[in-house]
C-alpha cells in the first residue's frame, strides 16, 4: 500500500458545466440531473481570522477501531496498464460514429443501425456523434479492450451510452484536448440481447455500465449524465487514474462493486443517492474505497462515499458534502495521507487505530449552511491553516490533513 503525503495543495474550483437541455437523451424538458454545477473548494491556505465569528472549536476525533486483518488482503495496487494512456493509432480499429449508423475501420467491431459491437481483443478509437444508440461490449473473457474516446458524443433514448456484457477489462481512455459526453434515457427497454446473463435477466441501469472491470484515463474530459439511475457502475472494479470527469445522476455516482480505485484526475460528482460506492459485502477483502490521488468533489442526496467494507485515504484532495454521512463504512476508514473535508448531518465511520495522519471532528450548532465560507485555525492564532466550503446545509465536519496536530484544539470560523 502506497502512502503519499501532501505537501502543500493548491485551490481547486471544479465545475459540471454540462447542460441537459443540450444533451438530454429521451427527456426534452431536461430534468434529468443535468445542469448541475459544483463550485466547492478547499485551499490549504494561511488567511487572517483575528476578528471573525467562531462557530465551533474542538479537539475531538473520531472514534478509533483495530484494523480488521481483511484489510492486509485488499488488492490497492494499479495495474501498469491502468496509468498507461499511450495507443497505437496506426493499428487501432476506427469507429466513426455518424448521428444514426457509424463507419468501421479495422477489425473487432460491427455496426446494426445505431448500435456498436465490439467482439474482440483490441483498441477502438471512437469519434463523432451517436444520436441514439450504444456501444456494446460483448467479447471473450480474456479480453482486454481499450476505448479511446476522441471527440465523442452518444445519447441514448432507452438504454445505457456504454455497455460492457462481457470482457476481462475495459479501459476507456480520454484523448488529449477532447471533450466526450454521454447520456442516458429515462427509461431503460431490457431485452434478451442486451440483458440476459447465462439464461438469467440482469439489470442494467447507468449510462456507462460494465460487468468487467473497468479502468478511466487519459488527459480529456468526459462528461456523463444520467438520466435514468446511475452514471457509472463497474460490478468488478471500477478504477479511475487521470482525467477530467463530471459526472450528475439522480441516483448513485460512481460505483464499483467489488472497488473503486482513484488514483488521479480532476472529479466532479453530483449524485442523488451516493456519491462514491462500493457494495460487495459477500467478501471480506472487497468492497472497498481507495483514494491516493485526484481532485475529488461530491455532492450526494445520500452518503459522500460508502463501502461495504474499508476506506482508505492516501492521497489526493476530496471535499464530501452529503446529505447524510460524508464517510459511511462496515470497517473502518484507515488514514494515511492527503486532504479530505467531509460535510454531512451525522458521522459513523470508525478511523483505523493505525492511521499515522490525525483528524477532527466538528459537531456544528447551528449547522452551516449551502455555500457557507469557513476557515480553519488552531485555536488562539490567528492565521488558517484551510479554508473551505460546504455545497449542502451540514451538522458535522469531518477534516484531516497532514498538518494537523494530534489533540490540539482548532477552531472553525464564518469567513
């Protein structure tokens, strides 16, 4: 297990600038979760607070609990290839996609009016529009697929945008300098071909949706709406090393059922129930979070992030703003490094009692409101050590970093 102290992290501001009206599959009116924009931000940063307003001082930490041994047998690791943005164009199969069909060149992949198939082992560099289809994902389980998207758009009025049936892995690689938007319908039509699993009907219900693992990287940006339920679940693992992604859905974020891995990338979530989850609790050494990297920022109707087993914070900056817990877990959250600011109305998730980083707790009454500018000082000076703000009205604070203090007191102020 990688752990990667922060030294010194610079603002963030990250933003969904994505507009339903413009991009709404099977919802003209646009309702469906689209148009969200996500103005948090946290800055570790030295402000004047002499004078201002205390809320609420404490030098409380959240409750502590032994490590479960499971914990050891968590695969955090990356693959080489999950950080491996690099393609050959020359011998990629090309997939064009042209508003109600798509032109192929190259082997592995077969169009039928506005749906695309890929069959094989291989990369697909995908450009152009799809007015309403989808790409399927239906090869051997031992392939290896990499998706490059370069400029794509695809809406679908009654089904997911990307569909993984079946493969060893997926990876979705976001070109250099391009913008790719998907979205969903909100109603999905489920029939034998696109949902029948071993004689078995399985659901499907996010605008990208994989029944292999699946790995997100790359240098561009890729805007996922959803309309139906979620915006992108792996029922393996879901990984994410690079990118710039904003996601909206009216139910769940970014799922992963046995994981989900963040390594890297600029992340914006706005989720009507979790914004981050993994769920397998049959296992005890899956369903976890592991975040070492990125900028993360989440708006959740539910919890910030869930797992049916750990969380483990290594790295990376992530502001949590829910509408219940920040962190809600069925081990512990195991603290090692980086920056994480967790609002939410009630906090339950035990840190692991080896955690080497230290953490506060805030009860807040009378709770802070939406967009409520606050400042964070060690009680009796009078310079910050982070400001930030909450995108949801919130009762609890949950912060740590690698500068704070084991038992000193701090102080949060109205800034």
């Amino acid at each position: 297990m990688k752990k990667v102290l922060l030294k010194r992290i610079a603002s963030y501001a990250l933003a969904v600038f994505m507009l339903a009206a413009a991009f709404g599959c099977g919802n003209e009116s646009g309702d469906g979760g689209g148009g969200a924009l996500l103005d948090g931000e946290v800055k570790l940063e030295e402000i004047d607070v002499s004078g201002k307003t205390v809320l609420v001082s404490s030098s409380q930490s959240a409750s502590t609990l032994a490590v479960p041994s499971a914990m050891s047998a968590m695969d955090t690791e990356y693959t080489a290839r999950d950080k491996d943005i690099g393609y050959d164009e020359a011998t990629a199969t090309k997939i064009e996609l042209q508003g109600t069909t798509a032109k192929i060149t190259g082997e592995g992949a077969k169009v039928n009016g506005g749906d695309i198939t890929i069959l094989a082992d291989g990369t697909y560099i995908v450009t152009g529009t799809l007015d309403d289809g989808t790409i399927f994902v239906d090869a051997p389980d031992t392939a290896k697929i990499q998706l490059v998207f370069a400029g794509v758009t695809i809406k679908c009025s009654d089904f997911a945008a990307i569909f993984v049936k079946e493969a060893d892995k997926v990876f979705i690689t976001l070109a250099e300098g391009t913008v790719n938007t998907l979205t969903d319908g909100v109603i999905y039509t489920l029939t034998e071909e696109n949902s029948v699993v071993a004689g078995e009907q399985k659901n499907v219900d996010a605008v990208i949706f994989s029944r292999a693992d699946l790995t997100i990287n790359g240098t561009g940006t890729l805007n996922v709406i959803g309309n139906y339920k979620h915006a992108v679940v792996s029922k393996d693992d879901l990984v994410i090393t690079g990118g710039t992604i904003n996601v909206t859905a009216p139910n769940g974020g970014l799922y992963g059922s046995d994981s989900v891995k963040i390594g890297g990338g600029t992340i914006s979530v706005s989720a009507g129930s979790d914004g981050i989850r993994a769920d397998n609790n049959t296992r005890s050494d899956r369903g976890f979070v592991y975040i070492d990297g990125g900028s993360i920022v989440i708006s959740a109707g539910s919890d910030g992030i869930q797992a049916a087993t750990a969380i483990f914070i290594e790295g990376g900056t992530t502001l949590l703003s829910a509408q219940k817990r920040p962190l809600k877990c069925g081990y512990v959250a195991q603290i090692n490094g980086g920056t994480l600011t967790g609002f939410g109305t009630e906090f339950d998730c035990p840190v692991g009692s080896t955690s080497s980083q230290p953490n506060v707790v805030f009860m807040l009454t009378p709770p802070v409101g939406e967009n409520d500018s606050l400042a964070l000082a060690k009680s009796g000076e009078t310079k910050s050590i982070a400001t930030f703000k909450s995108l949801r009205p919130a009762s609890v604070l949950f912060f740590t970093t690698p500068g704070l203090e084991s038992g000193a007191e701090y102080a949060l102020y109205k800034n």
